[in-house]
C-alpha cells in the first residue's frame, strides 16, 4: 500500500471506509453541486448494494451521515467557523464538506472522537492534497478540545442580542426562517411559545408513510403487504384513512410500490387531497375535477382514485412536461385522469377543451417556499431567500385568481400549500375573500370529517377576521405531518 508524508512523520493511508466516501459523495453533491439528497441518497445506496456487500447497517449509518449533517447545516457552521481563521465561505468546498461531516459525527452521533476525525481524515485523504488533509484533522480536533459549556456560554451571548438568532443556530435554520416560523404561528393562531417545538420537529428524522391509492387497493391489504414483505411493525394513519406509517424498512421492496397501488406520501398530503374532494358543493353536477399544479403527481393520484370511484374524472395540468411524464407513471392504472403540460395561469378558456367556470373542483397545489416539508428536504432551508417567498406570491396570486375563473359557481376552489409562512396562507386567502368572488369554507371541520379521528384544532385557529370559515394549518409537533396548509373556497 502506498505511503504519504506528513507533519507527524509517515504513515500508512488506509482506505476509507465504505458508509463515510458514500456519505461524502452525495453530500459534495447536494452542498457544491446542488442536487438533491432525496435523489442522490438513493441510488448511490442502490449502486454500491449491487457492486459489493453493504449491509443494511452500513446504510442506517450513511442514511444518519447525509440527513444529519444536513439539517444540523447551520449549527454545525457556527461551530466549525469558531475554529477557523477565514470566513468558511472561502473554504474549499471538498474541505468544508468533510469538516461538517466529521463535526456532525463528533457533535451529534454516537462515534468516538477520535474515530469520527481519523474515519473523516481517511475520507479526505482519497480527495485531497496533503494541506487540506491536515486542515480538516486540525479543525476536528480543535472541535473536540472545546466543552459543550463552552458553546452553550457563547451561544447565551447570542441570545442575549437576538432571540430569533440564537435560535436559528441552535436547530439550524436561517434566521430569517425562524422569524416566519413565529410570524406564521401568531397569523395562524398558535401562541410563539410552539416555535422551539416546530424547529425542533423540523430536525427529527420523518417516518416513512405510505398510501393505499383508492380504487386500487385497501389500507388493511397495504398494512399487511408492508408487515409481511418488510418484516415491520406498521400503523394505520391518524390524520388521513388511506395511510400506513412504518417503523423501518425499504418501500421500494413492496410489489404495490413497484405496481402503482400504493405509494409514498405524506400524511397531511393526502388529507389536503381528501379535502378537496369532499367539501360540499353548492348545488350542480360533480364531474370535472382540475388539479392545477398536479406535478409530482400524489395528490394527482388520490383525486384520480376518488373520482373513479365516484363517475367523475380528473384534468391534471404540469407547466413542465417532464413532470407531466411523472404524473402519468403515478397515475397509469386508473382511467379517470389526463395529464395535460401547460401554465397554469392561462390555462383553459377560449377555444380550449377547458371553459373557464366549467370545472366542479379545482385544487392549487401551488409551488411554495417549501417551509413546511424541512425535515424531508433539509437542505431546502439553505437554499431559500425572502426574495423567494415575495417571488412565489406573486406566482401563487395569479394562479389563484386563475383557478377562480376556472371553478364553476357553486363549485369549490382548494388551496394548498407545504408552507405556513403567513404571506404564502392566509394572505393569499384573504385576498381572494377580498375579492368578492369567493367564501371560505370550515376547512377544519372538513379535515375532521376526513380523518379517521377529529384533529382537535384548538377553535381559535385557522380563524379570519369577520370571516365565518377557518382554514386548516397542520404542524409535524402537533400532528406529526408536514406543514400542511388547506382553504376551501366556494365560488359565488
């Protein structure tokens, strides 16, 4: 085996070991390349299962490396410039990669010190030059060397001068999330005493929830596939009747997964679906369905499944045809739907197949800042900017007051997002109310009618001044799904 020298003198170069170079490839990839951990994650796991052995422990261990270090981003940072003499921006990438990666072992998991530095060392020894090698050794070892008293006190200083800061460091959130986080839970009726609560919930690892897709296949029938197939203890959901939560194992294994039957989704997700379908309308037939913003294709999928199962049938429109493709693999076994690509804020009227005011349901499933599914995406938190939100409204208006024009009288608009960020939910809806076109449902009411049990919703929340509906905002330390945010509007 070959030999480098170094300060110390020499010494053999081990291999690294196999969990931490995965870990560290797709985390160079989601921080210095952009892209996503949900998608890199995956199949670096199902390459390296293929070419060798690598057992299911090696990939508990990398799946906790990756997230981990992603969601503890911003604390792990303030931690590491507090041994650096540069500003970390100026870092090498591949360095500054490591150096999370072997903090987070060191700060946050169960690896001995001195294994976490010379484990990342190895790592950084198969990317870098001898320099950089030394750097990240004496940056992780400088972290062992300081006490928890001693951050925990340098922390305080921070609180001392910012609240909201502080707490962005501690659980790792830009700061200016943090502030929207407390403005959301005041504008949704929630006291700020809940906000460490969210914060917290957006740094747990989420539980794998499946759907047992209507038309197609009972949750009883999926519970017992996934308890057979994965060898795991299952629930059936509390917040939506179609879901099936599991304690461990890989979905992907299950033939209804691979099928089409079933798949993966968000509890809140397919109550904001089950909503949409079953609030009252005001007279008139119940035939059209629009999905607006169908991409990637769940809700598409839940809303196919009940209009078959009820004669009507489901126009799914995707600005890109590419997610367009998705939503027609998620949605091949049922003949209810058709996926359609376009803007959905011109979409329909004219000479087009679509008249405005023609559809029953029409639901905006709008693209978001994303605030409400952190703990899936964690890294999505580092990758926002208030501009993105100002941006987004703007977006979400126009294809709001275009759903409007598309939804019959009588007919019911549902409004969705994965945010709570009050500028995204309840300004949205208040503007639409303002409008005149539109009344607001008690949307907490109609997700207590969906739900296998009543969510209890304290009756403050959800509230608009001199507005008789509520809408629905649901919170991961409250119900345990993401951020979910739901209004039923009924045309005039």
């Amino acid at each position: 085996m070959s030999e480098r020298k170094y300060a110390d003198g020499y010494r053999k170069l081990r291999p690294a070991d196999e969990p931490r170079r995965i870990a560290y490839e797709v985390l160079y990839e989601v921080c210095a390349q952009g892209a996503f951990a949900n998608i890199m994650l995956p199949k670096a796991l199902r390459r390296v299962r293929r070419e060798g052995n690598f057992s299911d422990r090696d990939a508990a261990f990398t799946s906790e490396l990756v997230h981990g270090t992603l969601r503890a981003i911003g604390r792990l940072d303030w931690v590491i410039a507090r041994h650096v003499n540069r500003p970390l921006v100026d870092l090498d990438p591949r360095v500054l990669v490591l150096v999370r990666m072997g903090a987070h072992q060191l700060l946050d998991m169960r690896v001995p010190d001195h294994a976490a530095v010379s484990a990342t060392v190895d790592v950084a020894r198969e990317h870098l030059t001898d320099g950089p090698v030394r750097f990240v050794n004496a940056v992780l070892r400088s972290i062992t060397r300081e006490s928890s008293d001693e951050r925990e006190a340098a922390m305080a200083a921070i609180a001392d001068e910012d609240e909201d800061e502080a707490l962005g460091v501690r659980y790792s959130h830009p700061t200016w999330m943090v502030r929207a986080f407390r403005e959301a839970l005041a504008a949704h009726g929630y006291s700020t005493d809940e906000l460490e609560d969210v914060l917290a919930a957006d740094n747990e690892v989420p539980t794998v929830t499946l759907v047992a897709r209507p038309a197609l296949m009972g949750v009883d029938e999926l519970a017992d596939e996934a308890e057979d197939i994965l060898d795991t203890r299952v629930a059936l959901g509390a917040i939506s009747p179609r879901a099936v939560l599991l304690e461990s194992g890989d979905p992907a294994r299950l033939p209804s997964i691979r099928d089409g039957r079933s798949g993966a989704q968000d509890e809140g997700s397919q109550l904001a679906a089950l909503i949409a379908a079953h609030a009252p309308l005001d007279g008139g037939a119940d035939e059209r369905w629009l999905d607006l913003c169908a991409g990637p294709g769940g809700k598409a999928a839940m809303l196919a499944g009940l209009a078959q199962e009820r004669g009507a049938r489901v126009t799914a429109n995707e600005v890109h045809p590419h997610r367009a493709r998705l939503i027609e693999r998620t949605t091949r076994l049922y003949d209810s739907i058709e996926v359609v690509s376009g803007d959905g804020r011109s979409f329909g009227g004219g000479r087009s197949a679509w008249p405005l005011a023609s559809f029953d349901r029409v639901v905006v499933d709008a693209p978001c800042s994303g605030m409400g599914s952190l703990r899936r995406r964690p890294e999505s938190r580092w990758n926002r900017t208030p501009a993105d939100v100002e941006e987004l409204t703007k977006l979400q208006a126009e294809l709001l007051d275009r759903a409007v024009a598309l939804t019959r009288p009588g007919g019911v608009l549902t409004y969705i997002t994965c945010s709570p960020h009050a500028a995204e939910t309840r300004d949205q809806v208040a503007r639409l109310l303002e409008g005149g076109d539109v009344d607001l449902c008690d949307t907490v009411a109609l997700a207590d009618e969906c739900a296998p049990f009543p969510l209890g919703v304290p009756d403050a929340a959800g509230r608009l001044s001199g507005v008789a509906g509520r809408t629905l905002q649901l919170w991961d330390h409250r119900f345990g799904t993401d951020l979910m945010f739901v209004a039923c509007l009924r045309r005039r």
